[in-house]
C-alpha cells in the first residue's frame, strides 16, 4: 500500500524534474541564437539529464516501488519535460523581450 508520504515524495521528484526542465531550457534558449537549436538541446540533453538525477534522488531513498519501468519514465521524465518546456515557452517572455538593467 502507498503511504501519504511515498505520495509527498513523488510529487518532489516531480517538481524537481519540472524545475530543472524549466531552468535547462530557459538557459538553452538564452544562450543559443538559433531557433531550432533551443528545441533540438531541450529534447536530447535534458532526458538523459533527468533519468540520471531520477536514479540519484531514488539512490538518496526518495520515491517508492512504482512496479514499471515505464510508469517510473513516464512520470518522472516525459510529464517533467512536458510541463517544464511549456512552462518555459508559454508563461516565460521570450529572451529577447526581457530588458537587463545596465550597469
């Protein structure tokens, strides 16, 4: 049976992925001029970088036995990329509308 704090500890690890996918695919966007160049990084770099911060944060005892390999990828990889590039593209101002305060 699934306790209320497995449940906590999978919404962390959701909200971690989701934050790191936001905070990876602002950076891509900053940093590179091109257009496609954001989305191409976004969707090859961040998964993998996502699997490896999954397995550390179950390493350091969060989360539970979901029971699939698929499901464990599925929530915490595919829904965090999911809603942090569309955090980062929908509610984020682009890059080149946000003006920096001069020194």
């Amino acid at each position: 049976m699934v306790s209320v704090v497995d449940v906590i500890q999978l919404l962390v690890m959701i909200g971690v992925n989701t934050a790191i996918t936001a905070l990876m695919t602002r950076f891509f966007r900053v940093r590179l001029k091109t257009s496609w160049g954001p989305v191409v990084f976004a969707l090859l770099i961040i998964p993998p970088v996502l699997v490896i911060l999954t397995q550390i944060m179950s390493a350091a005892g969060f989360g539970f036995d979901i029971g699939s390999p698929r499901l464990v990828i599925g929530l915490l990889v595919v829904l965090p990329v999911t809603i942090g590039i569309a955090f980062d593209y929908f509610w984020m101002p682009a890059p080149e509308e946000v003006t920096l305060p001069t020194k």
